[in-house]
C-alpha cells in the first residue's frame, strides 16, 4: 500500500466511468471481433523457445481461459508458455523465493506498486517494454497508465488493464428505510448505523483481516475520500495527517460497530453480502459477475436468491468515487492497474512478442476473462484508435 501514489485514484476518474464498466467493456468486445485489423508480429517467424509467464488470475475458469489464449499465442509463434497462476497475496513470497533459486519467470502480470518495487530491484527490463510500446504504438495508449508505470520518463512495463474500488449497496434496504443512495463516508456509515441489525444482518462488511492486500485496498479506497494522502508525491508516509487519522477512525468505527464482529477478507465480506447479512460491502468490480449468479463457484446464497440468483444484481447499487462529507474534499476512490513485466534474462525476445500478442491479437481474449473489472488502458491499434 505505501508504494502506490495518488496518481491512480487519477487513472481511475479520468479513464473508468464504473457504472458503466460493464456496458464499456461488452461494446469493446463487439467492436473488436477477433484479431482483424490488429497488426503485430507475432506471426512472422516461429521458434521453439518455452517461457514462463506467471498471472495474477487465479480463479479455475480464468486460468483455463487463458490456457486457451495461450495456445493460439503458441500455434502462431512456436514459443511455448509454462503459466502459473498466483493470488496477489502470494506474490510477494513467490518473487522472493524463485529470485532466491534463480528462477523468475521471463513475463509477469503486475500491479502498480509491484512494477516499481521491481524495476527499482533492477529485475525488469525496461528497454524491451519500451521496444514492445514502440511496434505497438504508445499513442495507441493511455497517457495516464504510460505515467503510472514509468520511472524518470521511461516506462518500466506495459499497461494492460485497470479497475476502480466500489462499494456496493442493497438499494432495497436502502429505499424501504427512506436512505439516499451514500456519496459520503458520512452518508455510509449512518446507512450501516441504521441498518445494522445485530443478529441478523451486518450494515456493512468490510476487509479487517491483517496484512491482506484486499484490507490495504479497502482501507486506502476510504482513506482517498477522507482526503488521506497516504504517499505523498515526493514519495513520503503521510499517515500521521489530520485527514489519514480520520481515515483510521472513520475505519475502526464502522468495523468496530456495524460490520461483522469476526475478521473478515476477500472471501468472507462476499459470503455475508451473498448471504443477505450485510447492507453494503466495499470490493472490486470483479464481484459483479457472481453477484448476478454467474459463476458456480461463488453463488449468491440469500433467501431470495434461491428462487432468482441475480436478485442481489437487482437490488443493488454501485458507488465508486466517494467523498468524505465533511470540509471540501474532493470525491476519489482506490484504483487498481495491471501491467506486463518482462523479466531481463535469456529469454527477453520471446518475452516480448508474448507481451505483444496480449496487447493486440489475444488482447480481447484476456479482458473478456472479467470484462466488469479489467478495463482497457490500450484505446486500439494504428488501424482503429478505438477498436478495443
């Protein structure tokens, strides 16, 4: 959390309008149909070279998708890919022990902080991003994501996808209590303090459990509307400022008093608001497609969802950029970015064109693995500025 700047919540407001998130991204999908108009060179000579690439999707569907991608990639190219697939919380541990062995994988997707931590380690080869930009076109990009990843001007990895924390309500309970839908923490927690019904239903659920990349995530998401820089832009910890304190309580106080009273993480916040015992629930917009029932591993559970699966789809609102109700803070919200990272070592060529085709030709292939939360940060191609 400290290596993030406040420049993503900029990414997020400036390039994803989040209620519209899924609408974008099917659009995208209709406008691009498989890998016409997109010019790469993937195709021109083939080799018998094998690279690793790890991921950050670990879900069995995804991964499997990807498998799929993947070999395309290798029917056109030659070079054959060993994936493994890694949780964010694992990453860290498993970077640190293949560097130890010596055995990094040549490509891996990446968030934000992690692009920097490794290309300051010296472990990224930002010469063949750079090469990659190049043939591709870097106008074909997103100026904001370009900076994001960039150290001194030059980017250190290439931009895939992003997404913006949400937080999610059951406009239901809302309507039938006389609430507006929330814009403020303020207006958050007087809805969790109105509608937690000790026993039976939580008024909000929230990341609580220590050390977790998803508590981080939520933690920072309230800590940007209460106006929490919490790295400053000379890359200072600013947690001891007025505004972070008032993050912090603001935190403990909804957890202490209206969520639930056991820790709570990635899985257990979306197994109570699947359930129906919580009002509201901050998470990634990569939860939308479970909510409406569509994936079998993480069904919605509530009474009503046993007669209709997408009913908490139904009843519930999306919020993304909050404000803190309080003084004239700005709304903002917590944004993720994700990025290839190519590896220097032996195998950099290989490498690069894999990061290629998954910018252009199987582009669409791995945004469509969760359209709702991997937004496009590449527009299009040299042929079609808006194609993806």
């Amino acid at each position: 959390m400290g290596d993030r700047r406040r420049s993503t919540t900029a990414l997020i407001r400036r390039a994803i309008a989040l209620t519209a998130l899924v609408v974008a991204a099917i659009l995208a999908l209709g406008a691009c149909g498989g890998s016409g108009g997109t010019a790469t060179t993937t195709g021109e000579h083939r080799t018998d070279q094998t690279i690793s690439v790890w991921i950050l999707e670990d879900e069995p569907a995804r991964v499997e998708a990807t498998r799929a991608d993947l070999r395309n990639f290798t029917r056109r190219t030659g070079v054959a890919v060993r994936l493994r697939a890694l949780s964010d919380d694992d990453l860290a541990g498993a970077v640190a022990q293949a560097q130890t062995a010596g055995t990094l994988p040549d490509v891996m997707q990446l968030p934000l902080a992690s692009v920097h931590a490794y290309a300051a380690a010296g472990l990224l080869d930002s010469q063949a991003a750079g090469e990659v930009l190049e043939r591709l076109g870097d106008q074909t990009f997103s100026q904001t994501a370009l900076s994001l990843v960039s150290r001194d001007g030059i980017p250190a990895a290439v931009p895939s996808d992003g997404w913006g924390e949400l937080l999610i309500y059951r406009r239901d309970l809302f309507r039938a209590a006389g609430l507006p839908a929330p814009r403020s923490l303020e207006d958050v927690r007087r809805a969790a303090r109105r509608l937690d019904e000790p026993g039976r239903r939580a008024g909000i659920t929230l990341a609580t459990t220590p050390g977790e990349t998803f508590t981080a995530q939520t933690f920072e998401h309230v800590a940007l509307a209460a106006g929490c820089q919490v790295v400053d832009d000379q890359g200072k910890v600013r947690l001891t400022s007025p505004a972070c304190e008032r993050a912090f309580r603001w935190y403990a106080d909804v957890a202490r008093h209206y969520a639930p009273r056991t820790l709570q993480d990635v899985d257990t916040t979306r197994e109570t608001y699947f359930a129906g015992k919580a009002a509201m629930i901050f998470w990634s917009p990569f939860l939308l497609d479970a909510m409406a029932g569509l994936r079998d591993d993480a069904l919605p559970t509530c009474p009503q969802c046993r007669r209709d699966p997408a009913f908490l789809a139904r009843n519930s609102g999306l919020v993304g950029a909050l404000r803190s109700g309080t003084g004239s803070s700005p709304a903002a919200q917590f944004g993720e970015l994700s990025s290839w990272g190519i590896f220097a070592g032996r195998n950099v060529g290989a490498a690069a064109r894999f990061v290629e085709y998954m910018l252009s030709d199987g582009y669409m292939s791995w945004l469509a693995l969760s359209p709702q939360g991997k937004y496009p940060v590449r527009t299009g191609d040299i042929a079609d500025a808006e194609c993806f």
